[in-house]
C-alpha cells in the first residue's frame, strides 16, 4: 500500500444503505425538481427530446443554472481545507444553494441523502459526505447539481489539498486534461463517440498507467437530471451526433491504475476502486450551437 494518503472502505454510520441518515431541510418556496414526487424517482418527461430552442428563454434558464452551479463549486473552492469535514462543506453548500433560490439536485435523489457528492482519494464517484476530516494529502472530488428555475446545472472538480503528492496533482491535472480533450471533440455533427476516443487518446499520449472509468457516463441534461444520449468516456462504437440544442456533461473518471474497475459500497452510492488507487473528475456542461460549442460551466 502507497504510503501518504488515506485508502477509505466502508464503515457506519454509511455502512446498510442511508435511509438512516437525516435530511437537511429546504423552504417551501424553493422548487423542487418532478423527479421527487416519482416513486422511481426520476422525471423522463415523455415527448421531450432533449433539445433546447437557442437564443429564447430555455437557453436563458440553462445558463443561469449552469452559472450557478460554477459558482457553487468556486466556494466549495474556498471551503476546501484539512480539518474540514466533507459534511461541513455539505451544510455550507446546501445553505449557498438555498440562498440563490435554487434546490440542490442531488438531494433526495433515488434517495441520496446530501445536497453534494463529495469522492476522496480512492472513491471513484458519488462519495456521501460524512464526519470524516480532509486530510493535507488528500484529493477530493466536489460534484455539484442545482435546480434552478425548471433546468440543472452540473459541474465538478477535484481539489488537492496542500500536502497531495505529485502523482497525486498529475492525477488532478490528468482529469482535467482529459475534460479538455473530450469538449474539443464536440460539435453540431460530430459523433458522440469522439468524446471517449478523444479522451483514451489524451491518456495514453500525456499519462502512462492511467485509465478512464467505464462503470460512469456524462449524460445529456436540461430539464431532467439524467437522460440519453449517455457520454461514454472510453473508446466506443455507440452511434449518434450532436445536435444544436443539445446540452449534456462530460466527466470523465480517471484512475491511476490500467484496472479502473471499482466496486459499490453497502450504503448504495459510494464507487471506490477496486485496487486501491486514487481517481480523480473533472466535469462541464457542453452546449451544442449552430456553429460550435459553449462550455456553460467555465
């Protein structure tokens, strides 16, 4: 085991699902997405493909959410420290939210008991915010999702503390590297399968023995949280273009390992890996335009 950080596993209170775990409460007046009066717990709104019209007052709503939840995660940003619990830095998220008249999209979601995800050193995706202290070594991932005025907005990034090594910071830079590569393979027109091959390809040139995460897909977004088409982050042969309208992430999981294989928690949601190496994400929503792209999330 690599000395330096923290390899997390499961333990209570997380440990038998999070039923048990207590709700933080949001306002009558703050709108809640459809997906919460669902027994499946998601809205997929039949009829809507998924487009949006450009240049009215859809694209309008998709920027202010997109906005808002860029500026969310530039005060996770400022929160992020050692000492600091990642249900802390849950609560004072959930509150920011809340002040902008916004519901934190995770909430509540089949389930999910916290406003944000919060994934640490080994944990691939969907980490539950807990009574654990940030170390000075550790890197986390802070995912945020806000429903504002009908649309989500989603972004994340991985933050290394102040004493993370140096693979640690490559592993940082690698995901947001990768992010780059997937955005520049988008436009009207371009297959969605450019993204993954855009993504392997950036790897294997820029960061030996790193792998991207097959078991997490972006996701087309807009009025309901998660729908097709899905944004494979691997090599594929999926088929489908991009179309202006269409708003959807792209959020690549990249392991420090060539096993990026990870394996589920008891408490449902947690994702770590199966080795023990550290992952790191880095996320933007991506609208596609008659002419190109715009990443909403910068």
């Amino acid at each position: 085991m690599e000395a330096g950080y923290d390899i997390l596993f499961p333990s209570d209170p997380y440990m038998h699902g999070v039923r048990h775990i207590p709700v933080r409460h949001v306002p009558a007046h703050i709108a809640r997405p459809p997906y919460l009066a669902s027994e499946e717990g998601y809205d997929p709104r039949p009829g809507d493909n998924g487009l949006i019209r450009l240049g009215g007052e859809e694209e309008k709503a998709l920027r202010a959410a997109a906005q808002l939840a860029k500026r969310t995660l530039e005060h996770a940003g400022t929160l992020v420290r050692p000492g600091l619990t990642t249900d802390e830095l849950d609560a004072s998220l959930h509150s920011f939210i809340l002040s902008h008249n916004a519901y934190p999209s995770p909430l509540q979601y089949h389930g999910f008991p916290k406003a944000v995800c919060t994934s640490i050193n080994n944990v691939i995706a969907h980490g539950i915010p807990d009574t654990r202290p940030l170390r000075p070594d550790d890197i986390v991932n802070v995912d945020v999702t806000v429903y504002l005025s009908g649309f989500h907005g989603d972004t994340s990034r991985t933050f290394p503390l102040p004493e993370a090594d140096a693979r640690g910071r490559e592993l940082v830079a690698a995901a947001e590297g990768a992010l780059r590569a997937g955005i520049a393979a988008c436009g009207p027109g371009r297959p969605f399968r450019a993204i993954g091959a855009a993504v392997e390809r950036y790897l294997k040139s820029e960061h030996g023995g790193m792998s991207v995460s097959r078991q997490f897909s972006g996701h087309c977004i807009g009025r309901v949280f998660h729908r097709s088409p899905w944004i494979l982050h691997h090599e594929n042969d999926e088929p489908g273009v991009m179309r202006p309208g269409q708003c959807f992430t792209i959020e690549p999981c990249i392991v420090d390992d060539e096993d990026s294989r990870g394996f589920m928690w008891p408490d449902g949601w947690t994702v770590a890996t199966e080795t023990g190496a550290r992952s790191a994400q880095a996320e933007h929503m991506v609208l596609v335009t008659e002419t190109g792209v715009e990443v909403l999330t910068e």
